[in-house]
C-alpha cells in the first residue's frame, strides 16, 4: 500500500509538470498536495516496515524527535494545502471574471512559501519545547509512532507550556484549516443556489468532488487515529 500510494503521487506529480493545460492553480496545489503526501507517509511508514520486518519495536529518542517534527511539518501542510484549495474551488465559482486576477501564479506561489515557512516555525518550536523534557528510561509510547501529544503524557517532567502549545497549534492546524474549508464550500453552496439551471450547479459543483474526497480522507483517517489513541492510552 505504501508504495502504491507513492506511486500514484508520482503519477499526479508527473502528470501536472508535462500537461500544459493542467497548469493551472487548482493542479499546482494538487501536486504540491501530492508531494506533501508522500513525504507525510515516509515520516511514518518505512520505520513501521523495518520494525514488523526486525520484530523491534524500539526507537532512539533522536529519531523519534525528528519524526515529531517531519510529522507535524507535513501533516500541517496538508492542512493548508486542503484550505487553499478550498479557497481557489470558492473563488473560481463564485467571483469567475476576477479569478485570474486573484489567483495567479504569484498568489500561489506566494502562498505556498509561507505555509512553507509558518509549518517550519511552529514545528520547531514544539520539538525545541520537547526536548527540555525529561523521560524515564524506556520509555514506552502508547503509539504506532512518535507523536507529540502521546509523547507529552509519558514525560516525567511538567508538561504545562508544551500543552498549551499542542492546543494551539490544533486550532490554527486543525479549526481554522477546517473552518476555512466549510466556509468556502458554504459560499459554494450559495453560490449555486443563484444559478439559473440544474445543469450549470452540476457541473460548478463537480469541479469540487477531487478536493471533497481528499478532504474527507484526510480528516477521517486522522481522526480515526486519534480516537484509537485515546481510547488506547485510556485503556492503559
């Protein structure tokens, strides 16, 4: 499954770069999405394979710093990326004659840059906050991988600061991002009621089905694996 589904990136990613008429703002971040993606799954993924295939489920406290960091980094993008789409889809259906001017390859590189920079920063600052933390030795992480909140709970030392901070960074990644989607598609939706046949909404709204559909694999899937996290750390 793993390499199918850096293939398939591969695919879109590839696709995008040689079709001139794919150009376009909407393609640009789906590939910059896809190139995200298979960088949020390598985070996590190849170091799963290596533990079933070695029967080791053990990590060095380095590694798992550094997948904290990939993961947020990558996993925030995602977030981003999904927002922006929803913007564009919003703006190209609802203000179509100004949709040029508005998202144009400037804006959207432009965009991209500072997810780019705003993702970094944040994440730094949570692997910078868990490294004063203190651990008892083998440690053991109710978890598949290094994850920032499960890794908090079993630090021995005060966790007040890094709390806040997780909580935070859930409201810009997390509501906002989503927030930001459902007002976008809300406007959509406003927007199509205005429109003079069943025809024209049809075709409006089925230039929206691709990002719907990542977006609700992307929040599902990450919701059902917090929800199986914390119904496993509440076991133990």
């Amino acid at each position: 499954m793993y390499l199918i589904t850096v293939l398939g990136n591969l695919l879109i990613i590839l696709a995008v770069i040689s079709e001139p008429h794919l150009h376009t703002p909407m393609y640009f971040f789906l590939s910059n999405l896809s190139f995200v993606d298979i960088c949020f799954i390598t985070t996590t993924i190849p170091k799963m394979l290596v533990n079933i295939q070695t029967q080791r489920k053990d990590i060095s406290y380095p590694e798992c710093l550094t997948q904290v960091y990939f993961f947020m980094i990558f996993g925030g993008m995602e977030n981003f990326l999904l927002t922006v789409m929803g913007y564009v889809r919003f703006v190209a259906i609802c203000h179509p004659l100004n949709y040029p001017l508005i998202v144009n390859p400037h804006f959207c590189g432009l965009l991209v840059l500072l997810s780019w920079f705003l993702i970094f920063c944040i994440s730094l600052l949570h692997v910078l906050l868990m490294k004063k933390l203190t651990f008892s030795p083998g440690t053991t992480i109710p978890h598949s991988f290094c994850e920032l909140a499960q890794i908090q709970r079993v630090a021995i030392s005060d966790t007040l600061i890094n709390d806040i901070c997780v909580y935070l960074a859930f409201v810009l990644f997390g509501l906002f991002a989503a927030l930001g989607i459902f007002f976008s598609y809300h406007q959509i939706l406003s927007c199509l009621m205005k429109f003079p046949n069943t025809a024209s909404k049809h075709k409006a709204f089925s230039t929206c089905g691709s990002h719907l559909c990542v977006f609700s694999l992307f929040y599902g899937t990450g919701l059902g694996v917090y929800l199986s996290s914390a119904v496993s750390s509440s076991a133990h």
